[in-house]
C-alpha cells in the first residue's frame, strides 16, 4: 500500500492522520490505504477474485468519509476481510445526500495476522473536515482506539 | 492563569474553575494541582472539551473534569456533566465508544505467599481460558439472537441463570448489573452480531485482568468492611462492551447528528451530538446504551466466573478454601438517570454523564449494597500494569461537588507510537518478571504501548481525589500477574 498520501498525526490515547488526494475518490481510497497501515495489515494484493460493493449515503462529505471507514473497520474486525483496489469509485452530491459507490476486490486475513491487528473502536467525526485546495482535498481523521 | 480567552480561577490547591463565558451555559470545574494545570493549559484538547461540554442544553452546574482529565471525543475523558432530566439533552459523546466499560474487583482468602510460587502456570491458565486480543471470541458458546435479547434485557440476571457466578454477586454490581430501561430492540442488528461472540472477552488495548496482592491499607476498618486484608490475592477485571458497544456509539452518533439539525440544538463538537432526553431519538439511544451497559456488566460476570475456575484448577483447591467472591464492580462510561443535590437542598432527577469517571456514592446512599451502606461505594481505580490500582471509597463531598463521581484511572503519558519507539529492543516481558510481574499478551505491540512508563503514575490522580475529600483512599493492589490483549 502507498503511504505517501497520508501521514499519522500524535496523539497521546489514540491515533489520527491526515490525508490528501486530488479528488475526493482519491481521497476517500487513501483514507482507506491509511486506515489499514493504522490497523497493521500488511500490504499486498488480493487474495480472491472476490469483489464487494459499497453504497453509502449520508449528510455531508465528511459523515460519509466516517461511514466509509467505519464499514471498512466492520469489515475488517467482525468479517476479518479487507477491502482494496476499488474500481468504479463515485462521489456525488444528489442534494441533499452524499453518495459513495464503489467495488473493492476482497482478501481474507489469516487468524495469525488477525490476531495481530491494531483494534479500533471506532472512526471519529473529531476536527474532520474535508478542504478543498488548488491540488486537492485534504482532511484529518481520528481513530478511537 | 490563562487558558485562550478564559482567565482560569483558583478554588483551591485542587480545584480549578474555568468561568462562564460566551456561550457556555455553566461554568467549568477541573480537579487538578498546579502543576496538572500547568500541563492541561499547554494542550490543545482537554480544557478546551471542558469547555465545550459547557454548551449542552440543560447541564447543571458544572461541567466537570477529573485529575486523569485527557483528550476525548466530544467530552474529555474524566468528564462528568449532568443534564435537567425534563429539559435536557443526552449525549454519546458523554458515555463513550465502549459503553459501561469498567472496573471489577473479586478477592479470595488467599494470602500472596502461597500464591507467587505458582504465578507463572496461573498467569498462563487465564490466558488459555479468556480470550484476549482484537478477535477475542468464543469464550462460552456463541449465543443466538434470544440469547443475545436475554442478556441485554435482563444483564446480570440472566447470566447467573445460565450458571455464571451466584444471586449474591448481584449486590455488589453498580445497578445490580441490570440497567432495567434497556431496549434490545434499539440495539442494531449489526451490534447484536458483533456481540454474539464476545461475552467472556477482554479484547484490547488498556483491557486486563489481573492477579494482585494488596501491598498497603489506608484505612483498617474500611478495608475490613470491603474485607480486604494486606498479602491478600485479588483479581483485578478491566473491560467493556466490546464491538456491540463500539457499534452502539456509532450508529446514534449518526442518529445524534441528525436530531441535533432537527432539535435545533447548535453544539461547538459534531462528537457532541445529542438529542433531548424526552424525545423519539434520547430515548432510544438511552435504552440501547442501557442494553449495551447490561452487555458489559455481563461480559466481566462470565469473565469473572472464567477466572475463578482457572484459579480453582491450577492451585486445586475446594471453592470454600479460595473464596473467590465478588467485591464490586463499577461502571466508568455510562449515562444514568440519578437524583442529585442541583440547588440547596433541593435534589433533582438528572441525567449524570459519566466518561472515565466512576460513581463514588456517599455512605447512606441506598444504591450502595447493606453491607457498605455505612462505608460508602467502593470506587475502584486501575493504574499500569507494572505499578498499581486502588481501592477508594466515595463520599458526602462528592456527592454535593460532582454529582457522586470522582476520578477512574491513570491516562496515557505516552502515545502508542512513541512508547513502541521507546520498548524498540527491550524486552517488556523480561523487565515485567524483574519488577516481580508475569504477563502475557496477544498482540505483538500491546505489551510496548501499555508498559509502564506509558502512563501518568496514577497515584498522583488518586491522591487528588483523596486530598479533595471527593473520594478516599482504603487500599492499594499491586499487580503480580497480568492477561491482555
């Protein structure tokens, strides 16, 4: 996985980390690039041809940026799969909602690299704000651990 | 003293106040000594969640700050703040991820020395009989969906049926271990699945159990009331509701954000989302958070149960030789319905939002079972893993200053990263044996985030509370023998 487009931020109890990408999808797929690192899941590609959708609607962009990574995070701790390598990723607004679809490709984690995650409670709306700048979006994002 | 705009007053040695302000609706109270303050006023977070919290529609008071105050999401940890039960708001950002996480102290008759030779086959034998870990599961068998409406109607109760622990341990739980306005069917469907096979886990992070001798009394008549006596083996639980909690949260976070626009209700925090107590969307998350606290109370039940067979099978003993029983067990993330002392002399029914913060009822309170009523609660306050906990008692003070609540544990000094970039090519293990501790832990990094020197020491929290008269100190647990995830 790429790490360049996102940075952890210190936090004493916890994790954050900021993120970046030229569109919003680029933005929300780094997010996810960032998520799994946080969580400790080791790079690579899927293991399956696999694919799961996703369609999520919400009120702004940024409850749907906590939405998509705490599906991410169901997914990964209760169904222990990871999701990577969207395709057909969509953001639009169809006021007053903002939608995500996208396909991902599936790998199941082994019980030994499951065992070895870094738990996370949950994603949080906590200083998330998604701005938009002449080279893209950009956000902060904090993990309750 | 300055704190952004705010000129920070001085109570005391040990208290603070931020006064009102702007658009704060009451003032704000943190219970801390100098140099705590001088600490929290070069963060960002803390005070300025204090002061947030201070917005809520309908708190009284104050809104309030324990010593262990840190960064949370929405209130602070070690945040206290109760709101008018008629014209309030409830917040889930005033409960917490992990719903009714919290404390559970059992003791035997056991005296240390007899205990210590066989520490290491102990400490292995609840490793292998509690899950631990991000996955931890399958401690009993999964429970199906009735199963699951059971234990998150009827909590404790229901668990004691089905052979975990005794009617008597019932007493010695915060509520009975049984919050009896839960609504399972508030729960979502995907809380219920993540809790299906996790009741019996301790899961992660700061989670533990613990076998510890009591190394020091404060207070001998106290301490033999809670019978409690120095050498004695105790098993100190750490936990909470595990993914159905977590999953509580998030899904009325969502429902607070909206009910927020609709209620009109403009918060400084969208983690501070909340709804009024009275309305469709309080009441739901208040009996879904109530499911969600049964689930817990239960989890360290069974916990509890698991760990007293381990101990039983390694040392062979009969069940009247060990006399593993429950102390007590407290709450530290919760929202209840309470009456409290608002205006002299006058007690109001409010909702108190406890977040890292424990009750400490004062003794006569008839929440506290007959045979502490004349004692006061047992407030029970872990610290890391290589130093110690304690055992507090609560009293009239804190019931007239902070709502029956003082302080719950220690705080992170260190963040994770950092204290794995200090342990890089230590050995923890080897350091805990040193100081006279055996740990095991699942997850590769865990032991380098929670050692030690990790944490604030949290004696310098407690005695805060203690010099304050919020709480009292009765007894002091040093950890021998540590389970974590």
């Amino acid at each position: 996985m790429k790490s360049k487009t996102f940075r952890e931020i210190e936090h004493t109890a916890d994790v954050g980390m900021e993120v970046s990408g030229k569109t919003l999808e680029e933005l929300f797929a780094n997010a996810a690039n960032g998520f799994y690192s946080i969580t400790g899941v080791p790079p690579g590609e899927a293991s399956s041809a696999e694919r799961y959708d996703l369609s999520l609607s919400e009120l702004s962009k940024e409850e749907l940026l906590v939405s998509f990574l705490n599906e991410l995070n169901y997914l990964l701790m209760v169904q222990q799969i990871v999701i990577t390598g969207f395709s057909s990723f969509k953001i639009y607004l169809d006021s007053p909602q903002w939608t995500l679809l996208c396909t991902g490709a599936v790998s199941r984690l082994s019980p030994q690299v499951y065992d070895q995650l870094q738990e996370i409670k949950s994603v949080t709306y906590h200083k998330i704000k998604i701005v938009h700048q002449k080279n893209g979006y950009t956000t902060q994002i904090f993990f309750d651990i | 003293m300055k704190f952004k705009n705010y000129e920070i007053k001085k109570i005391d040695d040990h208290l603070f106040e931020i006064p009102k302000s702007g658009s704060m609706l009451k003032p704000g109270r943190v219970y801390a000594n100098e140099q705590m303050m001088r600490q929290l006023l070069s963060e960002e977070e803390p005070l300025q969640q204090v002061i947030n919290v201070a917005h809520l529609p309908g708190i009284e008071k104050y809104s309030l700050a324990m010593p262990d105050i840190h960064w949370g999401y929405g209130f602070p940890i070690g945040g206290v703040a109760a709101t008018d039960w008629d014209s309030g708001v409830i917040s889930p950002g005033g409960v917490g991820y992990d719903i009714n996480c919290g404390v559970r102290l059992a003791a035997t008759a056991l005296d240390s020395s007899a205990v210590k030779p066989k520490m290491n086959k102990l400490v292995e034998e609840l490793f292998r009989t509690i899950p631990t870990g991000v996955g931890a599961s399958n401690a009993i068998k999964k429970l199906n969906k009735k199963d699951m409406t059971h234990v998150l109607r009827e909590g404790v109760y229901w668990v004691v049926e089905q052979g975990f622990g005794n009617e008597e341990d019932l007493n010695y739980i915060e509520e009975t271990g049984k919050l009896d306005w839960a609504q399972p069917e508030q729960v979502s469907p995907r809380a219920i699945e993540r809790g299906q096979t996790q009741l019996g886990t301790l899961g992660s992070g700061n989670h533990f159990l613990e076998l510890d001798e009591i190394d020091r009394i404060y207070d001998e008549r106290i301490a033999e009331v809670l019978g409690l006596f120095k050498g004695q083996i105790v098993v100190l639980i750490h936990t909470g509701s595990r993914g159905l909690g977590y999953q509580v949260c998030d899904d009325y976070l969502k429902v607070m954000g909206k009910a927020a626009q609709k209620y009109h209700i403009a918060l400084p925090d969208r983690q501070l989302a909340s709804a009024p107590i009275n309305s469709p969307e309080g009441q739901n998350y208040l009996g879904a958070m109530a499911a969600a606290a049964n689930f817990a109370w239960s989890n360290r039940q069974v916990i509890m149960t698991l760990a007293k067979k381990a101990l039983l099978r390694v040392l062979g003993l009969s069940e009247s030789a060990l006399d593993f029983h429950l102390v007590y067990d407290v709450s530290h993330n919760i929202a209840k319905k309470e009456k409290h002392t608002v205006d002299t002399n006058v007690k109001k029914t409010v909702c108190v939002h406890r977040k890292g913060a424990t009750r400490a009822l004062a003794p006569g309170n008839t929440a506290i079972p007959d045979k502490y009523r004349s004692i006061g609660q047992p407030v029970l306050i872990p610290g890391d893993m290589g130093r110690y906990s304690f055992v507090c008692i609560g009293t009239q003070k804190a019931e007239e200053e902070t709502f029956g609540s003082t302080c719950h544990g220690s705080g992170r000094l260190l963040s994770r990263h950092k204290a794995k970039k200090i342990a890089h090519g230590r050995d923890i293990f080897k350091e805990m044996a040193q100081r006279g501790v055996v740990v095991q832990a699942r997850g590769r990094g865990t032991l380098a985030e929670e050692m030690p020197e990790a944490y604030k020491d949290v004696a310098d929290v407690v005695n805060i509370m203690h010099s304050s008269g919020i709480s009292k100190k009765i007894a002091r647990l040093r950890p021998l023998g540590v389970i974590k995830g």
